[in-house]
C-alpha cells in the first residue's frame, strides 16, 4: 500500500553554478541565482525556431557554463531568440508512439507486428529514464502527414497513441541569432543560455508567459530552441495545481492538497524523464500543465505550502503518481492502460461522474417573458432593450408592450424607474426630486433623466445648437428659446428617446412611455 512521507522531495540539494565571470561588478551589480532546491526543469512549449525573452525588471542573458555576458550586460525590452539552421535541412521528423514496453522481447515482438500489418518501418527505442522500450513506426516531415499511419494503427486496436516530435541530425550545422526591441542583431554559437532576471520580484517571461526562477535556453541535438524553466520544486506545484484541479469549480482546500501531494510525486517519480533533451518533465498533459506563474491562486498556493516535501511512496520509493482530470465514474487499473504500470497501488475505484458535481451546483436563470415585436417609426426594433430593462427590474414586463408604452407617464413612475436604472449600475439608489407636474413634459423629462443620470457636462460639452435641427426637427425650433432642448437633442443622439422626433410631435406635449 501507497504511503505518505515527508522529506523525501527535498532530498536532492540542488545548486546551479553560474560560472567565475558571472560573479564579475557590472552596472546593477552581479548576477545573482538564488534558486533553492530541489529544482525542477520544466520543458516549455515554444516555436522550435525562434522565442522571446523579457522582464519589467530587464535580464541577464548569460553562457550557463562560463557566466559570460552573450551580448549585453542587462537587456531591456523584448529580445528574440532565433535558430537559423545553415544548410535548410529540416531537422526534425514526427513519428506515432505505438507503446512503452518493459520487455525488450514483447516489444520486438510489437515492432514487427506493427510493420507487418502497417507496412511502415517500426522502431524499439531504449528509455533509460523509464527502464522501458517505446515502440514508434512511420516518419514524416510534418504532424499531418503521419496522421494517416496513427489512424491505421488505431484500426489495430492501439487506442493510446499520440504523434511525437523527434530531433535528427539533419541539421547541425546552426547558428543562433539576437535580436533586440531597435532591431539591432548578434549571431552566436550554439550553446545552453540562462536568463536571469536582474530585478528581485520581476519573473523572465517566454513569449509574454511569466515564470518564476531562471529560464534556460538549450538546443537538443542542434535541432530547435527549447526554453526550460528553472524552477524550486514547491514554485513549480504553484503553477501545476490550479491547471489540473481548478480553484474556481473546485473550491475545497483538502481537495487542492491532495492534487498538490500527487503532483509533488509525480515530478519527484518522473524528474530526469527528458535528461537527453535537456529537462525534466514537459509543460502539457503528457507530463502536468505547467503554466508558470500566470494563473496563480492563493487557495493552490495554501494547498501547496500545507503540504511541502509530502510525496506518495510504495516500498519506500516515491510512486508514479498517475492521474487523470477526467471520471466516468470508474477509473481503470493502470496496469490495463499502460502495460508497464504493474504496480498495485494504481487500482480502478467508483468514482463519481462530473455531472453530478455541476449538477450540485447549477442554477436556472430565469428570464422576463417573451414580450411581442416592437419597433420605433423608423423601424428599428427595441423588443430586446426592453426585455434587458425588463429582466434587470428597470421596467415592468406589463408596462414595456405597446398599448403601455404610448400611455402617458407619470412623474412618479419616471423617479421609480430611475431609482432602479441607478442600483442596477451601482449608483446611489436616491433618484432625483420629482419631475416638474404629474405628467413631465418631454422636455422636462430630459432635463431630469440628464441630471439623475450626471451628464449635464455631456450635453454641455457634446450639442452644438447648430446640430439641433438635424435631431429635432424644424417645427420644434421656432417660437424662440426652449428649457431642454439641448437635452432632449443628446437623449436622441444616445439612443435613449426615439430618434429625430416627427413634425408634429411637441417637446412641451406629456412624455409617453416610449421616451422612457
């Protein structure tokens, strides 16, 4: 049986040496790395060809073996990392992993299988790491072209297989080239880069994503950039817990702890699994979502620190701690899924579906009833503004269908719909004192909702008076000098009264609903 142990996680003290001329005064000071162990190295998910370093705080981008400065001594702004293979061979070939075997003979044996039936050449590839043999057939330049071979071996029976990237030596001949944010360019050699960040609090960030600690750049093979986050171990459960059991849908801090216990274990059981490419464990599903800092919680975070240095264990060995973000209400025995797993701690259990849990927690918002079509007289159609009003509490379903609207307005009903436009938008819920009379005018119903609703320095800003006619009309302009014109003028460039009032319409006439 599986058990829990403390410490075993924080047995490997790791350091990472910068080199002597890391050490060297320069403008801000030395470079400093102060990562403390265990460190885990996080292959991240970048552009092959080229990536993109930065920090608030600007960064040190230095020889990971000699310290040396590689161009700059503190780099500022945006600087591009590009891989420039010299003879424009294509370095890299996508193959379908079949399966990962113990046995080198059954895997010999599947090779064949997979070749004879396929009629593509088949591999057996030792996995050192893993103390097995992956078993891979086809190649191809591109992802897509060796999606024809996956599906004929799925046809087989083989449901667990992915596609995989595999580096060549096609293309070792390369160069590596910066360029900075002026466009200002250095070629250089080939070699592992680290950057550091020169500001405390400030993380380096890969193509706009923040990561805590150092990032390397290595090129495994001399075939593709690769950024790999330099990581503390417990750092690292930060940016892995809240992507595999999210905080916001599941909410229950015993719950996160153990997610953080099983990934703690999992990176402890599988640290070295991508030694040959120059990290530990990858960034996506295949190894734990890894998304750096961005997305940090602080009920993870407590989940992650209540449980430092914890790790499952079977015969005193950290166990591969296999798990799945996924229920359908009964897990299956690993041994089953993945023919290497014979271990007896990954058993099926009854588990519940995810239905039920959304089905405890899901709500039914019910809307206002559907209200019957209605348009202004230039035939745009206000049916769905009304219904938002109706189902925010603004208007009264009764009072937003057409006999209503062409009623006569009271004061009282206006101040009560202004009440409840000004809570909805988090306003002081105190409207205004009453229109003028029991029935405002037009006008008057204007100058009030400009002045409940603070936008007097709109319309003092924003009309014109010789934009009054395009919006009122002639008619409503003669006889001189009218209180709320302007007013009414901005309602209608709003959208909020009914555009360009008609000839015979009155700004002194009541207000009918509609201009509400």
């Amino acid at each position: 049986m599986a058990s829990i142990v403390a410490g075993h996680a924080a047995a490997a003290a790791d350091r990472i040496e910068l080199g002597p001329l890391a050490t060297r005064e320069r403008a801000g000071g030395a470079v400093v790395l102060a990562i403390p162990g265990p460190i885990v190295r996080v292959g991240l998910s970048t552009d092959p060809r080229r990536l993109t370093l930065s920090s608030d705080g600007g960064f040190h981008l230095v020889d990971a073996k000699t310290g040396r400065d590689l161009w700059r001594r503190t780099h500022s702004g945006d600087l591009h990392v590009v891989l420039e293979p010299k003879d424009g061979l294509s370095s890299t070939r996508f193959r379908v992993q079949v399966a990962s075997l113990r046995d080198p003979e059954e895997a010999e044996s599947l090779r064949h299988r997979i070749e004879t039936e396929t009629g593509e050449v088949a591999t057996v590839t030792p996995d050192p790491d893993r103390h097995a043999f992956r078993v891979r057939v086809g190649q191809a330049p591109s992802r897509e072209a060796v999606q024809g071979v996956e599906e004929r071996v799925r046809a087989m029976g083989f449901a667990e297989t992915w596609i995989v990237e595999e580096t060549t030596a096609a293309g070792r001949k390369v160069r590596v080239r910066l360029v900075d944010v002026d466009y200002n360019d250095l070629l250089i050699d080939p070699r592992t880069m680290l950057a550091l960040p020169a500001a405390v609090g400030k993380p380096i960030e890969v193509d706009g994503k923040p990561y805590r600690g150092a990032v390397e750049i290595v090129i495994p093979g001399l075939a593709r950039l690769r950024a790999v986050s330099v990581i503390n171990l417990e750092d690292y459960l930060r940016g892995v817990v809240p992507h595999e059991l999210g905080p916001g849908l599941y909410p229950e801090l015993e719950a996160l702890k153990a997610q953080a216990v099983a990934a703690r274990t999992y990176v402890v059981a599988n640290r070295g699994q991508f030694a040959a490419d120059g990290y530990d464990v990858c960034d996506t599903p295949r190894c734990q979502v890894y998304e750096g800092s961005k997305g940090e919680d602080a009920l993870s975070d407590r989940a992650v620190s209540e449980t430092a240095g914890l790790v499952l264990t079977y015969q005193g060995q950290p166990i591969n701690a296999l798990y799945t973000a996924t229920c359908g209400g009964h897990t299956e025995d690993a041994s089953n899924v993945f023919s290497q797993e014979k271990a007896p701690y990954l058993k099926g259990v009854e588990c519940y579906s995810d239905e039920t849990v959304l089905a405890s927690s899901r709500r039914t918002l019910r809307g206002a009833p559907p209200l019957p079509p209605m348009t202004l007289p230039d035939g745009e159609s206000i049916g769905e503004g009304l219904a938002l009003l109706a189902v925010l509490g603004v208007l009264d379903v009764d009072s937003a269908r057409p006999p209503r609207m062409a009623e006569t307005v009271t004061s009282l009903e206006v101040a009560e719909a202004v009440r409840r436009a000004l809570a909805v938008v988090g306003k002081p819920t105190a409207a205004p004192p009453l229109p003028q009379g029991a029935y405002p005018a037009v006008a008057d119903l204007a100058r009030y909702l400009v002045t409940a609703f603070a936008w007097q320095d709109r319309v003092d800003l924003l009309m014109d008076p010789r934009d009054l006619p395009s919006l009122l009309g002639g008619s409503l302009l003669a006889g001189g000098a009218m209180s709320g014109r302007r007013e009414s003028a901005y309602l209608i460039k709003e959208g909020i009264f009914p555009p360009r009032l008609a000839a015979g319409d009155d700004l002194l006439a009541p207000a009918t609903r509609s201009f509400l």
